[in-house]
C-alpha cells in the first residue's frame, strides 16, 4: 500500500480509483489519503467492502475537506455506524462538488440517518443517495420526509433493506408533495404495508418529478390506492410493486389506473412480473 501512496502522490491526472475488498488498516487509509490530498483531478472512489469504521470515515471527511474534484464516494459495507455517519454530515453541509454517496450495507441507524438529512437540508450538489440496508427505522424515515420538504438536489434515494414501516412511510410521502427534485425512489424491501404505501401513492397524485418507484416486497395487499394514483399522476414511468400479495380487488384497481394513464406509464409491475403498459391495458 505504500508504493501505491508513493505512485499516488507522483501520478497527478488519476480520475479514478477502486480500493475495494482490501478491509483496510487505518494506517493505509492515513497513506491513501495523503497522497490523494495533492491529486486535483480524481472524481471517482471506490473504498466499498473494506471496514474502515468511524476512524475511517474521520479520515475521509478530512479528504473530502480539502480535495475539490471528487464527486462520486463509494462506502458501501465499511461498518460506518451512527457517529461515523454524523462525521460524513459535517462535511455534506459544506462540501460543493460530491453528486453520489454510497453508504449501503452499513449502520447508520436512526441517529446516523437523522444527521445525514440535517445535511440534505442545506446541502445543495448531492443527487445521488444510497442507505440501503442500514436498519433505518421510523425516525430516521421521518427525518427523510422532513429533509425531502426541503432539499433541491437529490435526484435519486436508495432506501431498501430498512425497516421503515407505516409511520416512516407517511412522512416520506408527506416530503414527496413538496419535493420537485428527487426522479428516483426505491423503497423495496421494507415494512410500509397497506397504510404506507397509500400515503405514498396519495403523495404521488400531486408529486410532478417522479418517475420511478419501487416499493416491492412491503406486504402491501390492497392495490386500490395504486390504481387512484396511476389514473391522477402524470410524471411516473416505471412503478414497481411486485412481491406484495396484493389482492385480486387491487390488482383490477391497478389495471384501471393504467388504461387512463397508458400515454405515460411504461413498465408497472404488481404480481411477480414487470409488463410493458401495452401487454398490461
């Protein structure tokens, strides 16, 4: 890992970097980062699957301080917990040039996901966000609908794997009536069942930015709200709600929404099968 420093600090056109799979000791993290510290034209970084902790998230943070062509960070699985998610937010409230942040597959948690959208609020260049799979719960789904309210840059939000249920899911569709930004929201694989999803699809019926959702896989079984929605909304393009058990009352819910909105939606997927509109009406 040094010689690599050593060739870092020499190589001065590098763009970008994978380090991933290598789990890191802190002492090489402090050598890659020294040496990227003089490199003005890296955009790409790649340290997923190394286990860098919140020691190595401080290390980052200090990176990202100081280095201006980075935009797009790659933490996927490092064991970045609460505090060092609350590292990483400091710097999001200053940082002006980072598009995409990874950070699935780690533990962020309520408190770690809180602080990250505090950032969201005034954080004004980030449009690319993945929390998958990091035991997010009610709270930190509530803190996401209050940053959504807020922030105009995030174009596409990686929520799946989390525990969000009924209550988080409300106020994530209470942020997308105000949100005009976000193109992109996967909510696959979470708790938001019946309830959840209907205040999702009643956001969707005022919402003009969206243009793929997914909430596969959230014991969602009455579809009639889907159906209302897809015969309202006009911007959605994809909508991806397989895996849910929804029933058949729903699924001719669903089926009704489509012939109204057939000239905008192209792939709906409610059973286990993704259809082209035209196989679907």
């Amino acid at each position: 890992m040094k010689v690599l420093s050593k060739a870092l600090k020499v190589n001065k056109m590098l763009k970008q970097m994978n380090v991933h799979y290598f789990t890191l000791k802190i002492e090489e993290m402090e050598c890659i980062s020294e040496a990227l510290k003089a490199n003005k034209k890296l955009m790409r970084l790649n340290l997923g699957y190394n286990k860098i902790g919140t020691e190595g998230a401080k290390i980052i943070v200090e990176l990202l301080n100081t280095n201006a062509s980075l935009e797009d960070l790659n933490l996927c699985s490092n064991s970045i917990d609460n505090n060092g998610a609350k590292l990483l937010s400091v710097m999001l409230k200053t940082n002006r040039q980072l598009t995409k942040l990874d950070l699935s597959w780690n533990e962020t948690k309520n408190k770690g996901t809180c602080a990250i959208c505090e950032a969201l609020k005034v954080n004004r260049v980030l449009a690319n966000l993945n929390l998958e799979y990091n035991n997010i719960e009610n709270e930190g789904g509530a803190a996401i609908g209050d940053a959504l309210k807020v922030n105009a840059s995030l174009m596409i939000l990686e929520l799946s794997g989390n525990k969000i249920n009924i209550e988080g899911a409300k106020a994530i569709g209470e942020g997308l009536r105000i949100n005009k930004t976000l193109k992109q929201l996967n909510i696959y694989r979470n708790r938001i069942r019946d309830e959840g999803a209907n205040a999702i699809c009643e956001a969707l019926k005022v919402n003009k930015t969206l243009v793929r959702l997914e909430f596969k896989s959230n014991n969602i079984e009455d579809g009639k709200a889907i159906g209302e929605a897809l015969k309202i909304n006009r911007t959605l393009r994809v909508l991806e709600a397989s895996y849910n058990g929804i029933d058949d009352e729903g699924i001719e819910a669903i089926y009704e929404g489509l012939k109204i909105n057939k000239e905008h939606i192209e792939a709906v997927s409610y059973t286990h099968l993704t259809l082209p509109t035209i196989c679907s009406v």
